[in-house]
C-alpha cells in the first residue's frame, strides 16, 4: 500500500525483503502478470518488456543450445550465436548439447542469455541468480551491468543487487519503502539509524 514511483529509461531498481514478504508478487504485478489489489501500472511509450522467473518452462527440450539460440535470434549468424553463448560460458561443443540434458544452473543462463539478446529494454528479473555457480553469476552481472535499458531485480544476492541497482524497494512486514541507492547504501543508512537510535536512548 501507499507506493508510488516512476522508473525511467536506463534506470535500474532492486526489490529486496524478506522470504514471503511479497517480493515476486509485487514483480509480477509490475509486469501484468498478476491483479493484484489495487493500483495501477503505467508503461511509456515504445517500452517492451521481458520477464525472467525461475523455472524455465519457455525452452524448447528438444532442441540444442545453437539451434534455440539461432531459432531466437534469426538475423543472426551461427558465429555471433556462438560467440554470444560464449559470454554465457558455453564454449566449443557445449553449444551442441540438447536443451533436455541441461542442468538446472545451465538452462537457468540459456534462459538469460535469450532474455538479454531480446528486443526488450525493460526486464522483469526473478531471482535470475538462483542455481548458478560463481562463475556463472560473475558473467550474468556483466551482461546485466551491459545492458542498456531498464529492469526491475529481484534478489537475495546483496552483489548483484550491490552491482545493478541505483534504488531500492524493501518489501517487509506488510510495507514497501523505497530507497535510493544499491545495498550497501541501505545497510550504512540502517547501521546510522540503528546507533542514533542506541545514542538518543542512552542519553
């Protein structure tokens, strides 16, 4: 209740909270996924929007990464495709393994590797480093911290919230508040909430 804001073109916002608060229902309201309540979501103009949500259900099992990827993006050429993947760390014959034998962490980066390479520039993001391996969620910030248009985060992982977000929505006991500035921002602004309050209740 009670939030009101306007994100703009290039912006980037995280949506942080507790398990359960209401975080991925809140995202998925933002993208018309879902009713909600109340309230209303305006998009601008030209704003095309993708959204990424944890099980990936959108892949086709049958194929292989090359070929989904080539299918995806059309005017392409099967080197770009290739090189593209690669930034997803799939490299040499892994481009040649089929959807269906994937890990979960696996076709979690396929599934963002389409996403990013879409036409969208505003991304919806649910939990996008949920299964992934180091390495995996270090080549997806980068790609993330690329890309040029919009997107709405939400994450536990405090660095790529930290890396990607310039304001925040902290979703928590029934209240969304928002915040400007990454993670750490609002964890140095807690921490000087926190003494003043220790301070005025000494004195």
């Amino acid at each position: 209740a009670d939030i009101s804001f306007s994100l703009r073109r290039g912006e980037r916002l995280g949506v942080i909270g507790p398990n359960g608060s209401g975080k991925t229902t809140l995202l998925r309201q933002l993208a018309g996924r879902h009713t909600g309540l109340g309230g209303t979501v305006r998009l601008g103009h030209n704003v095309k929007t993708a959204f990424y949500e944890q099980h990936q259900e959108q892949l086709n099992v049958d194929s292989d990464l090359l070929t989904e990827m080539q299918r995806f993006r059309p005017d392409w050429t099967m080197q770009q495709c290739r090189s593209y993947l690669g930034r997803f760390l799939f490299s040499n014959d892994d481009v040649f393994k089929r959807i269906s034998i994937l890990s979960g962490g696996e076709r979690s980066r396929l599934a963002l590797a389409k996403l990013i390479a879409s036409d969208a520039n505003l991304l919806f993001l649910d939990e996008p480093t949920n299964h992934l391996d180091i390495a995996s969620r270090e080549a997806l910030e980068a790609s993330l911290a690329d890309f040029p248009g919009t997107m709405i985060v939400v994450s536990h992982d405090r660095t790529l919230i930290d890396r990607l977000a310039e304001r925040l929505i902290i979703v928590q006991d029934g209240q969304a508040q928002l915040f400007y500035g990454n993670f750490s921002d609002y964890r140095r602004a807690q921490q000087t909430q926190s003494a003043d309050t220790d301070a005025s209740g000494e004195e």
